[in-house]
RNA sequence: GGCGACGUAGCUCAGCUGGUGAGAGUGCUCGACUCAUAAUCGAGAGGUCGUGGGUUCGAGUCCCACCGUCGCUACCA
C-alpha cells in the first residue's frame, strides 16, 4: 500500500437560516461523507470539516421579523441541522459553527496578515441606505419596477420576471424591502481585498489543474478571462459579524460573510486541533494539513459556490502566506424535481426532514448516492428514489445477505462454516471482488462516487450469479461439505462488498459486524469459522409509496 | 444580452485524449431456479447518439450554426 496521506475534506458551510433540501445533500454533504469514509479505510489521515454559516443579512432580517436576536436563529437552524447530520451518518471529525472566539480570531489574524501584506486598502462607494430602520441595504433588498420589462417587483440585483440583471440604481421608484422607504444614497468607507492583485496566480494555479471536471474549471476561468477578477468590499455596515480587527473606520461595521464563512475550512481544522477530538493532543496538529505539501485538500461544494472555493477562496489564501491551496474541487451540478433547481424556499423537492419521514438513513443514501449530479444536473423524484431503493438496492445487496444468511443459519449449525479448500469457480468470485477494491480505488481518488457505487454493486452481481451457478440449496441434500465451501465463499464475498459499500451504507454495513468483524481496511478481510450468527433479519425494508406523489 | 454545462435506449445515466457491429442499471418479453424481502440468474427486443452543415480514410466523440433545457452573470452566500 502506499504511504498515508492527510486529506481534508473541506464541505461547503450550510447558511444556518432555513432548511436543507437533499439538493444540498446530494450535492455536498453526501459526497463529502462517502469521500471521507472510503478515505479512512484506504488508511489516510482524513480531516473532514465544516459548519453552520451564522452570519448575513439574511439571518438579521428573519430575526427581526420574528422578534428574537440573530443567536436565536442560529441556534434554532444549528441544532436542527446538527441532528440532521447525526440522522444521516455524517462523520465529522468537527462541525462547528463561524460564531465561535476561534473562528472570529482565526478570521482577524488572516485579516491582519493580509492587511501588512498589502492586500487589504481602504475605499469609499456609494451604497443604499433605508432611513426608517437606518440600515444600509444589499441589492437584492431593494426592489422596485423594472426598467426592462416594467415588472413591479423586481429586486436591485435581478428581475425576476423578465431575468435581466440589474443595478439598484436602474430601478424605477426603488423602495427598501424592509421598510418600503424610499433608499437614499449615503457614502460609506470599507475595506477591500485586492483580489485582482492574484489574477495571474489563480490562472496559473487553474491551469496547472487539468484534472479538474470541464465544468468547473471552465467556470473559474471565464471569471478571469477578460479584466480578471475584481476587487471586493470585505467589510460591511452591519453590527452581526465578526468585528474587524483594526478601528480605522468606525463603528458600526463588521467583516462580511463571504469574506470570513470560507476561512472557517481553516478554522475548523485550528478548532478541532485544540480539542478533545484530536486523539494527539497536539494543538498544532492542523498544520499536518494546512503547512504540508503532501496533504490534499478536497472541498465538496455544489456549482453555485465554484467562484468562492476556486477564486476567492484560493486569492485569500496566496495573501495570507504559504497556505495549502485546494487541490480539487469536485462541484456537483443540481439535482432537479421535475425539471426544476431543487429549492426549499421555493417548494421545490425535499427537504432532509422531508425525505428522512420517508426513507431509512442508509436506503436514502444509497439512492442519492446512485444519482449524484457529478456531471450534469440529474431529475429525482421520490418514485425514482423508491425505486432505486427497492430495485436495486433491496433486490440486489440486502436479499443477497439475506439468502447467504439464512441457508448459514440453517444449515452451519448457525455458524459461518470452515473451508476445506475452494473450487475454480470460488476463487474466480473472490477475484472478482477483490478486483473491486483496486477498480473502486481508483474511482474514488477521481471522486467518481457514482461510479464507484457500481462497481460494488456489480460485486455483489457477480456474487448472485455465483450462488445461482452452483446452487449451494441442492448441493446440501448431496454434497454438504461442498455446501459449505460454497456458503463460505458466498459469505466472503459478502465480507468483501459491504467494504465496498460501507462508505455508502454506514449504518447497515456497521449492522454485519457481529457476524463479520469490523473492517480493517480497503479490503476483503478472512471470515473468523466459528462465529455464531443469529437468525438473520434483512438489512433493508421495501419502501411502500401509495399512489402518486 | 454575455458566459458555461447539458441534450445518447420508455426512465435515470456512462461513454477518457476521434477507430472493430453504440453501453450500464431499471422497465419490458422469454427461459432457468426456488436458498432468499414475488427476491436471483441467463437470453432477447428496444436508440436518425437534439437538428443542419463542416473537418477527416473514419465522429456520439473535433469545428460552426440553429433549436431546447438548466445554471451563473461578481451586494444571496
């Protein structure tokens, strides 16, 4: 085997305001997860991190229409989401939110480096300003007719009605989505990172990335194609965030979301090195990471979030010293519902919760899992999420355990048979499964997770067609002892694929363990003869769906 | 408007740097089997690879145009 490595897996940081959709979840969370798992088996020393996202205007507005303090809709959405994780398998070595004193001094040091560095001056713009709740106003919080197409209530950045993007200042009769007041234009003073500072670095370090998917590298690139990347505003007039780390401009200001939600990757990892999750004790452990040229840092983010994590991200990084930039970022497109972006506010698909009323953890995994948007955007629907569930993962895995169980159980004496040798035949299916491991391998360093998923599942195929080939049920009335190196065979071949599978299926793989053992690694590991079995129950339910959804 | 991705069997999708008769899963038909959650295994039917041009000895794979879908367009993150 070769050498461990430190792999971050860095996951997109869910804005703590509202729920999540499987949208997300196929799109991020699931991947990141399947990710870190197989990485942990193959022996790499993986960091999988992220957090709620607790600042942003957005957060500030709902509490004040709720009447209760920004803390109280984070807490609410944290805790929610925190179970949703627990319910779903996630392995975080942390999950942590960007309103911890860690995350608000790890933001202000960077800030600082970046501001002796040079990289960080000083500007003052015009912006909007609602005089009734005395609050600058980002675009999207203005709304007013559209000068394109006459819409009443397009908003700063963009009309809905007829898809033009807009400036606020284009707006007829523009009036402030809170109050409904007339917005004034006010000067304001802010820092601004110099981004365009890094335009020739970030194209050769998105050139030297010729393994990324075509989507998102193509995307990155045509932000720097013409004038290259702007410089952007990192603080904000608003009194929820992180405060800045230098008194120059007053109160009243705090450093913006964008700006400190992707340094929460580095962060997390400073937080988790600090705490009782790290089993070294080292608090400096995160520069394994963060300070290695070896390591490799995976981020799991959907494609609306590829500018943040390919440019930005990358730009902040190169200002603040000799950081480990990304090294592949792995985009998924969308999951679409008839059709249309998955989009909890909107109605559109499921949310976690949603689809957690409706399928078990690890069969909802296994679906979305089988549709990953790793190319294009992929249509679910939750028939095809049955479906996937009863047709494939219930028919071909769960009552292929389910078979081999039942006849050990009945006729082992309860208990997983010794071999006496192997015929041709079993030493092919072995070969076959053992194949997976290094064919799976391979696809997962591509994170090819779709891919990688069939790959077991045909294993777990070629072990079907096994048992059909020398149906081991007939063999028992006049060959027990062949039997019985078949049902072994059968059953180490079963050892074999839930490996395969337990980066997907976490919690049933986990379930075989009493009969099997624990995985030691990316591998198919001996069968313990001997081993008692109980009277098997099947891992998986058939999932019922009435009528039309 | 600009940019990007996508458009391949009924459905959901693979097809890498162009090269023997276009694939997988599922569905459908037929057959085998009956240990197993009416599950499994085998065989078969089913496709103008969005449309029209072009490059090439040869294109699903490269180029152009068009049509359609989706997304992004820098103050949502």
């Amino acid at each position: 085997m070769t050498e461990p490595v430190n792999v971050l897996v860095a996951v997109a940081w869910p804005y703590a305001s509202g729920s999540r959709h499987i949208g997300h979840l196929a799109g991020a969370y699931l991947p990141a997860d399947i990710f870190a798992r197989q990485q942990r088996l193959v022996g790499n020393r993986v960091l999988m991190v992220s957090g709620s996202d607790v600042h942003g205007t957005p957060i500030t507005v709902r509490a004040e229409a709720e009447g209760v303090s920004p803390q109280d809709i984070v807490d609410r959405y944290h805790s929610q989401i925190l179970e949703q994780w627990d319910r779903l398998g996630m392995s975080w070595d942390l999950y942590t939110t960007t309103g911890t004193d860690n995350h608000a001094r790890v933001t202000q040091d960077m800030f600082l480096a970046q501001l002796e560095n040079g990289f960080i001056d000083r500007r003052v713009s015009e912006q909007f300003y609602d005089p009734e709740v005395e609050r600058f106003l980002p675009d999207r919080y203005i709304e007013g007719e559209c000068p394109h197409c006459g819409y009443g209530d397009a908003r700063g950045d963009q009309c809905d009605n007829c898809g033009k993007t807009l400036d606020p200042i284009e707006l007829i009769h523009p009036r402030s989505k809170l109050s409904g007041a007339t917005p004034e234009r006010r000067q304001t003073e802010h820092f601004y990172y110099r981004y365009s500072d890094f335009t020739d670095r970030l194209r050769s370090y998105l050139d030297s990335k010729t393994d990324w998917r075509p989507h998102v590298v193509n995307f990155a690139k045509g932000w720097l194609e013409d004038e290259g990347l702007q410089d952007r505003a990192i603080t904000r007039d608003i009194d929820w965030g992180i405060d800045i780390p230098v008194d120059d401009l007053g109160p009243g200001k705090k450093i913006y979301v964008w700006y400190d939600a992707v340094i929460g990757y580095l962060s997390a990892s400073k937080e988790w090195a600090a705490g009782d999750r790290n089993p070294s004790g080292d608090p400096q452990k995160w520069r394994d990471w963060w300070e290695n040229r070896d390591s490799r840092h995976v981020y799991f983010i959907g494609k609306d979030n590829i500018p943040f994590h390919a440019l930005f991200w990358p730009a902040q990084l190169m200002g603040a010293g000799d950081l480990h930039l990304p090294d592949s970022i792995p985009a998924n497109q969308y999951v679409t519902f008839k059709g249309g972006k998955a989009s909890a506010s909107r109605g559109i698909g499921l949310t976690i919760a949603d689809a957690l009323e409706i399928f078990e953890p690890d069969a909802l995994r296994f679906a979305l899992a089988a549709a990953l948007p790793e190319h294009a955007d992929t249509e679910v629907s939750v028939e095809e999420i049955g479906r996937r569930i009863n047709e494939e993962l219930v028919a071909t895995w769960g009552n292929l355990v389910n078979r081999v169980l039942s006849m050990v159980y009945k006729n082992c004496d309860g208990r997983i048979p010794g071999t006496s040798g192997h015929h041709t035949e079993d030493l092919e299916l072995l070969a076959t499964v053992d194949a997976a491991f290094d064919a799976g391998a391979a696809q997962f360093a591509q994170v090819e997770l779709k891919a990688g998923l069939r790959t077991a599942m045909k294993a777990a195929q070629a072990t079907n067609g096994y048992l059909n080939a020398t149906e081991p049920w007939k063999l028992q009335k006049t060959d027990a002892e062949r039997a019985a190196q078949v049902l072994h065979t059968a059953l180490s071949a079963i050892n074999g694929v839930r490996v395969l599978l337990a980066p997907y299926l976490p919690f049933t793989s986990e379930r075989l363990d009493s009969v099997l053992g624990a995985p030691t690694g990316w591998r198919r590991d001996p069968l313990a003869a001997g081993t008692p079995i109980a009277k098997p129950t099947p891992l998986f339910a058939k999932v019922e769906l009435e009528g039309a959804e």
